[in-house]
C-alpha cells in the first residue's frame, strides 16, 4: 500500500510540475478545498504535519495569492485558512491532470477487483481509527 502511494505522488508530481506547485502545495490545496475554514492547527493535525510545517507551506500558498488565512469570528487568535479564486482553479486544474494519473493506475483493474480493495481498505482504516480511540488498546499477539 505504502509503495503504491508513494508512486502515486511521485507520479502526481511529476504531471503537476509544470504548474510550478510542489507535492505538499497540492496535498494541501486540494485538502483546504475539501475542508474550507480549518484553522491552521487542525490542518495540521488533519495532515499529519507539523504546526510549523504547515505554516511555512501556508506562507508560501499565500504569497503566490492561493490561500488567505482569515481571522475567526469567535477567537480571534484562530486564522481560518480558505482558498482563494485563484487557489480554487488551480485546485480544478490539478484534479484534472490528477485525474488522467488515477486512470492510469487503474490499468488493468477490474470493477469488482476495486470495489473489494476499497471495502479492504476502508475496514483497515476503521479497525485503526477504532485503535487509536482506546487508548489502552493491547495489540494482539502474533504467532511466527
């Protein structure tokens, strides 16, 4: 799975290249335009990065005018981070192109052989997240 992803991105990478965006610009662009408002901290956490990470990546996003990070209206210490016009067509463009990498990789692979490896899949990701919420979770012992 680990290497599957990794080529993916790397591939990804490589067709988004000529829009002059790094792998973790288009991570989290297309990441903020599925979650519009997050507060700088819960992208964070959301992305598995680092605070300051992530505001360095913000910084840069901002700079070239792809996000605006807004001041929430209850706590203002909070900046909302949203896209803004030009950030979202640049996210359409990047799904597009991103688009034509998936269908590559689907190659070959039958309907039904992806809709078993998404069910395995998606029991995988809830058996994990059920857990990470037990905070005495005990991992079962393994023979060898």
């Amino acid at each position: 799975m680990h290497e599957a992803s990794r080529l993916r991105r790397k591939a990804i990478d490589a067709v988004l290249k000529p829009l002059g965006i790094t792998g973790g610009q288009w991570w989290m662009l297309t990441y903020i335009s599925l979650h519009h408002g997050l507060s700088q901290m819960q992208l964070a956490e959301e992305l598995n990065m680092g605070k300051v990470s992530v505001g360095g990546l913000l910084d840069r996003l901002e700079q070239n005018g792809l996000v605006e990070r807004r001041t929430d209206t209850v706590d203002k210490r909070v900046k909302r981070i949203f896209l803004t016009r030009a950030g979202s067509a640049l996210v359409e463009e990047i799904r597009l192109t991103s688009a034509g990498v998936q269908e590559v990789a689907l190659q070959g692979i039958t309907p039904v052989e992806l809709e078993h490896a998404i069910a395995a899949l998606t029991k995988m990701e809830s058996n994990l997240l059920d857990f990470l919420r037990n905070p005495n979770a005990v991992l079962p012992l393994v023979d060898a």
